[in-house]
C-alpha cells in the first residue's frame, strides 16, 4: 500500500484546505524516486543553507507590511533551529502516548553567508512587485526564476503576499529546478513581531519544509483511512484538523496526532515530527537533494569532513576542490572535482 504513494504525480491538495481557520496549504506533492522508509544511521547534523526572498511593494519601506525586518526572518530561523532539533519549548505539550516517537530530526537551518558566486551574503534577497496579490503561477513563472539561487546547493524561500497560506515542492524530475522551494505568506512568516495570528510562531515554514523533505500531510494526500501519509508511527488519520483541537481526537480507530507540524492546527498547538518522518526526511535529503550535503552556502558551517581515500598505494587524497577552489567531500552527477594529493599531485576527476 506505501508503494502507491510514490506513484501519485503532481496532486494539488489546495482542495483539501477549505475550512476557515485551517492552514491553508497547497504543496504539490511529487513521484520520489526512491524509497524514503530505508532505514539509515543519521549521525550527524545535516545544516541546510536558506536564500530568503522577500517579495514587496515599492512603496514599502524595511519593516512596512510584507517587507519584513532582518529581525523578523532571522526569528523564523531560532522556530526552526528548534522545530527540526526538538527544542522547542512547548514539547511538554506532546502527548505521553506519542512521546516514544517524538524525534529530533537532526537537521539545522542556516541563513546563508556565501552567495552562488562565492561572495559574502546577508543571505537575504528584496524584490519588489507592485501588486497587492501575488498569484502562485506569477512567483512559480516569474518572481522565482528571477530571484532563485542554485536550488541544488540553498533551500529558497519566499516570503509573498499570496493567497494561500504557504506552499513547496517535493524534490522530483517533474518540477523544474527554477520553480523548487518554499514560499510562506509574508504574515505567518517569523515567530511574533509582524506575524499575525493563528500561525505567529513560525511554524507554517517548518510545514512547508517539511513537504520540501518529502512529507505528506499526516492524513496523507488523501482524506480517508486506505491511503495513508507512508510514515508508519504517525497513527492512520481521516482528515486534517484546525484551530486547536482539545485532545485526544480519533478515527481511523486510533488517537490522531494533530500535534504533528505536518497537520493543519494553529501554530500554538503544534509541536512535533516523528521518528518516522525524520527517516523520511533525510532519505529524502541524502536521494532528493544530495547537493545540500555539500553545500558552501554557509560557510561558517564545517563541511563534511573529508574522509582519507587511498587511491593508490603510494599517495593519499588530501583534499578534493571543486572548480571554484572550494573544498568538496563528495562529488555529484557530472561534476569536476580536482583530486589533491599528499604527494603534491593533482588529478582532475570527472562524475558521470
Ligand atoms: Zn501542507
Ligand atoms: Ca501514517
């Protein structure tokens, strides 16, 4: 049954979203070529490089309607630092029952310092768009391809006056590159400040990320209880819930883990991802999008530590570059890489 999960190509589930109050979210969810329940010994931290695009109007200023301060978007930063670590604050609310499964998804955000040409970066883009709205096709087609920074090696995130409240793409062959990323509403953005009720606590990115790493919604991309969201500790569930449901809630002959970021209740009653979707999300970080691994974006950040290869009997790999002089510790598809060696040698290396 989890099988036909990666069969279901570009299903909207806007449809799904209706309910006033609910969190309104339209990501598209993708074919994912690969199995995201494998099993893997994550030991390490993974830390994603962001590029924040915020889309305004000309005539306002830092800090005036959707042209958000510096402080306001590096407070969604602290909400996801803690979201995906399990440090947030509120983790006495999570239910005993889903305690076992409460997981720290051992990934980390960082707002980039080095932009794609290898210079220094507040890691913050402006654009400005004289409209009141902006429609999804005009930021997909127009504001995105514009602005993106390589999606291969940053997670790109908008912030827009839309109409829905956020929305992602799962990493797949089907969406083009120029189009991959987040976007949230400029007014659920941030923890506090700017943001506005009932998801001023940032966790509306934290969702949409979530989509962005492969997950479904917690009910699945269907409502009902035969399809579910291919997680198997996140407990069968009909549909989404909204606002702030007292607990326990069932169907589906179990209690429903409305709590879970990837459901639609108001930002005060989330409070955590499963052991099963942080699988999920590094499997689809490690087959997905391979490229965050070994991304300079932030390069404060340590890289992966380059492991001693022995190539040949007599001299060691000492370090590999990449084309710009950057040192690199795996290599991709298609990529040149320059092999240098303790001997003093250097090898030029193809990836095909
Ligand atoms: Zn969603
Ligand atoms: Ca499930």
């Amino acid at each position: 049954m989890r099988q036909i999960l990666y069969f279901l190509l570009l299903i909207s589930t806007s449809i799904l979203a209706q309910d006033q109050g609910a969190r309104n979210c339209s990501f598209v969810a993708s074919k994912l070529s690969f199995d995201r329940n494998v099993q893997i010994e994550i030991t390490n931290v993974v830390t994603i490089p962001v590029h924040i695009i915020v889309v305004h109007k000309d005539n306002e200023q830092i800090g005036q309607g959707r042209n958000l301060t510096d402080a306001q978007i590096i407070s969604q930063f602290s909400v996801l630092n803690q979201d995906f670590r399990r440090l947030n604050p509120d983790t006495n609310n999570t239910p005993s029952e889903f305690l076992p499964v409460a997981a720290d998804c051992m990934i980390e955000f960082c707002l980039a310092d080095t932009d794609p040409d290898g210079n220094p970066t507040n890691g913050i883009t402006r654009y400005v768009y004289n409209s009141n709205n902006v429609t999804e096709n005009y930021l997909d087609q127009t504001i995105k391809p514009a602005t993106i920074w390589n999606p291969d090696y940053y997670l790109n995130i908008w912030t827009a006056r839309i109409s829905d409240d956020g929305y992602a793409y799962m990493p797949s062959d089907g969406v083009p590159s120029y189009m991959d990323g987040v976007v949230v509403r400029d007014t659920y953005f941030g923890f506090g400040g700017s943001a506005q009720l009932p998801f001023d606590r940032g966790h509306m990115a934290t969702h949409e990320i979530g989509h962005y790493l492969g997950l479904f919604h917690t009910w699945g991309p269907f409502s009902g209880c035969t399809i579910g969201d291919g997680i198997s500790d996140t407990p069968d569930q009909q549909n989404y819930y909204y606002d702030c449901p007292s607990y326990p809630q069932n169907s589906c002959g179990s209690s429903d883990m409305f709590m879970n970021y990837m459901d639609y209740v108001d930002d005060a009653c989330l409070n955590l991802f499963t052991e099963g979707q942080k699988i999920a999300m590094h499997n689809t970080i490690q087959n997905g999008r391979p490229g965050l691994l070994q991304s300079y974006g932030c390069s404060s950040v340590d890289p992966i530590s380059i492991t001693e290869i022995n190539i040949k009997e007599n001299k060691k790999l000492i370090k590999s570059i990449n084309v710009f002089g950057k040192e690199i510790s795996k290599h991709t598809k298609n990529q040149i890489l320059f092999y240098i060696y303790n001997d003093g040698s250097v090898e030029k290396m193809f990836f095909n």
